[in-house]
C-alpha cells in the first residue's frame, strides 16, 4: 500500500527526513481583498469599533480612578477596592448584554440571543 509520503508527481524527490515537504504557497487573496470596493458600510463598523474602544477605556479609567476614592479612609464606605471594580465589571457586562439584546432585537429580528443562545 503506498505511503502518504510516496505520493510524488514526475520529476519531485523526496523530502528529507524531518522535512514537512511543504514549500512556498503563493495565494492570490491579498490581491483580490485590495480590489474590493471599500463602502459606508465599512466607515461604519470602523467608527463604531472606534467609539466603542475609547468608551471601553474611559470606562476602565472612570472605574479605576473611582475605586480608589470610594475604598479609602473616610469616604463612609465599608468597601475594598476590589469590590468597587468588580461591581463596576458586573455592571458593565450586564449593560454589554442588555445593549446586545436590544441590538438583535431590533436589527436582526431575534429576542433570545442572550438567553437561549440561538
């Protein structure tokens, strides 16, 4: 029965020992992404991903420096720092989820996303 590593076509050697046989792959893809037609669609989700990476980081900042105040002595508060960033993580996940939910809703026609996963 022939090996996987007899399946050679005229005039090809064998690799050797070691050797994965595998050469250069040369593709045409990159060439066909750059003749796409970029559309106000795509300055759409660029900007949209923008917004949502500077909010996500004033969130992270907004929390961390509040962390800081609200754990400290004389703030009236019997709490960690620890606990202010992970009430700040929950309530940032369950708005995430919440925003989501209405987001497929709306657009793509579906209620249940987040709760049945379809």
């Amino acid at each position: 029965m022939p090996q996987p590593s007899d399946a050679r076509g005229p005039g090809e050697e064998a690799a050797a020992p070691g050797d994965s046989g595998l050469g250069t792959i040369t593709t045409a893809v990159p060439a066909r992404l750059d003749r796409l037609p970029w559309s106000r669609w795509h300055s759409m989700i660029v900007l949209g991903l923008g917004t949502v990476r500077i909010l996500d980081g004033l969130e992270v900042t907004t929390v961390g420096n509040i962390a800081s105040r609200l754990s400290g002595e004389g703030s009236g508060l019997p709490i960690t720092a620890a606990q202010v960033t992970g009430i700040g993580a929950a309530l940032y996940v369950a708005g995430a989820c919440s925003v989501d939910e209405l987001i497929c809703s709306k657009y793509r026609g579906r209620v249940g996303l987040i709760i049945n996963g379809s």
